[in-house]
C-alpha cells in the first residue's frame, strides 16, 4: 500500500509538473504571438506614416514634376495602401486582438480609398476643365484621412493596449502613433483649390525663391470690349460678344522683378464651370501691368454668375490675400 500511495504520488507530481509546463509553453507561446504581432503591426503602420508624408509632400511640393507626373506619382500610392489592407487582414493574431486588427484594417481600408479618390481626381483638378468639382472631391476624400485617425486613436490603440495589458506586456510592446492628414486646411475646398493651383501655376516652389520679399497684388479688372470695370460688393451686366476677355492688372508689390506670374479667371454659378488661366510674361519690382485673358468659350447668359479673377502667387510669396477678387455679374445677348 505505501508503495503504491508513494507511485500515485509521484504519478500525480508528474502530471502536475506536466500541466504547468505545458501551461507554461502556451503561455510563452501566446506572449510571442503578441510580441510577433505587434512587430508587425508596428511594421504597417510606419509604411503608412511613410505613404503620409510622400503623398502630402506630392501635393505641397511637387518639386519640377509635371502635372502628369504628379498625378501618376501618387497613383502609384494606391497600389501600396491597397498591399498594406492585404498584409493586416492575412496577420496572425491571438484572439484577444481580434477586435484591434478589424480596426487596424478600417483604418488602412479608409487610407486606401481615400488615397485612390484623390488619385483619380488629381488629373481634373490638375487639367483645364472641370476643376472646381474636382477640387471639392478631393476635399471630401481628405475627410478619409480624418477618420482613419480618430479610428486609430479611439480604437485601435485601445484595442490593443487593453490586451497586452492582460498579457504583463504593456511595457514591453509599444504601440504606434499614426496621423495620415498632416494638415486640417485639406478639409476645406477652397484652401485645396488654392493649393492646386498653385501646383498648376509653378507657384509651389518648384523653383527656389531669390532673397528679398515676394509679393503680388490683384488691381483693377475689366471687361473688354464693353470696358466695365468690375467691383466687389455690386453686380454688373456684361454684354456678352465672341471675343469677351478680361484685363487684369498685376501690382508686383515685392522687391523682386518677377517672371510667368500665373493669373487665372473664373466663371461659375450657372452651368459648367468657365476657366481660363494665363501667364504674365515678366514685371519689374514696383511695377504694374495689365494681363489681357480671352474666355475659351462663350459663358452663360440671363443668369447670375461669380467672377473670380486670382494671382496665384509666385514663388517666395506668403501672403495671398489681395491676390483675389470675386465679382457678381449677368451676361447678356
């Protein structure tokens, strides 16, 4: 009997040596689990921090590239938001980061779209036509970024911190931060249609400013060949005619002479968006000149329109704020 008591004590010592080893084991092998996810995740997240900067740094100094480039540029950016959707769904996870990696991939899946939505406006909002629609989308696909990070925030750090946590890991295990929109002022339609235009025009900085202070000034605007001069705050009727053009006068009010100073004029309100956009060819430090801009098309008549004519800014230029003015007119036959 003693021998016997002494086998099953021994056999039950075992088993229980047993059990915590194998518990142990599992143990262990669920903190590399978190360890190997994390490392991951950590992994995706900067590559999309990454794709934040190149994308905004695109469309805030796209350096000489042209509008084509750009446009192709962060097409291909995309395709890269699109594998890291793929690499967070295929992750191996424990299952107490089930509900953070779901999070994790509405994140990446609002960066991927939202990406893809500027990428197929960016061409129109680049071209010669339909550019205030354009414009106004891309302001919209901004508001993806917006979320994806109030979603990471809110969730998927908790998500993931709550289980680690749990694990005696939350020392050891950081957690990413991650803000794609790098700036508020693309939530706004009017601020992305200034900041492509000046894409457009070259006024971004492709060039580097000369030393000394840059800056332009819009002054009178009239309407040829019916020579009305347009004021803010009061609508005018324009005759309309096959040769309608605008007479611009750019002040240079900079200490620099300046050259292909980009002035653009726009007709909106009534139908398809007008747009036409020319160049001044040079203007002395001091000086002013007037820029005579054809339409391209007839513009609608009998209904109200808004006339915006705007000095997109040349390169060193800060302040833009009387580089425009928006004027209410009705053309007539």
């Amino acid at each position: 009997m003693v021998r016997r008591a002494v086998a099953v004590g021994a056999g039950v010592l075992v088993l229980v040596l047993l059990i915590l080893a194998i518990k142990g084991c599992r143990d262990s092998a669920r903190k590399q689990a978190f360890r190997d996810y994390f490392r991951e995740v950590n992994g995706i997240v900067d590559q999309s921090n990454q794709e934040s900067k190149a994308l905004f740094g695109l469309l805030t100094k796209p350096g000489t590239q042209s509008a084509v480039q750009l446009a192709s540029n962060v097409n291909g950016y995309r395709g890269e938001a699109a594998q890291l959707v793929d690499r967070a769904k295929s992750l191996d996870h424990p299952d107490e980061l089930t509900q953070a990696r779901q999070f994790l991939v509405y994140t990446l899946e609002l960066r991927r779209d939202g990406i893809a939505g500027v990428a197929e406006q960016l061409p129109t909002a680049l071209g010669d036509a339909g550019q205030e629609e354009a414009n106004n989308k891309i302001a919209v696909y901004m508001r993806n970024f917006l979320a994806s990070d109030v979603l990471y925030t809110e969730k998927v750090v908790p998500a993931m911190r709550k289980p680690a946590k749990a694990q005696g890991l939350a020392d050891e295990l950081d957690i990413p931060k991650s803000h794609f929109l790098t700036d508020l002022g693309w939530l706004s339609a009017s601020t992305v249609a200034d900041r492509i235009d000046r894409i457009r025009s070259g006024g971004s900085g492709a060039q580097p400013a000369t030393p000394g202070i840059h800056g332009t000034g819009l002054g009178t605007v009239t309407v040829k060949p019916g020579g009305q001069t347009l004021q803010q705050g009061s609508a005018v009727d324009i005759a309309s005619s096959p040769n309608l053009s605008f007479d611009v006068q750019v002040m240079n009010q900079g200490e620099n002479d300046e050259t292909d100073v980009p002035v653009k004029v726009s007709i909106t309100g009534a139908g398809k968006p007008l747009v036409v956009q020319s160049k001044l060819p040079s203007i002395a430090a001091g000086q002013s000149k007037t820029l005579s801009i054809p339409l391209s098309a007839s513009p609608p008549t009998g209904r109200p329109v808004t006339i915006t004519v705007q000095i997109l800014g040349v390169p060193g230029e800060k302040n833009l704020d009387n580089n425009k003015g928006t004027f209410s007119a009705v053309f007539t036959q």
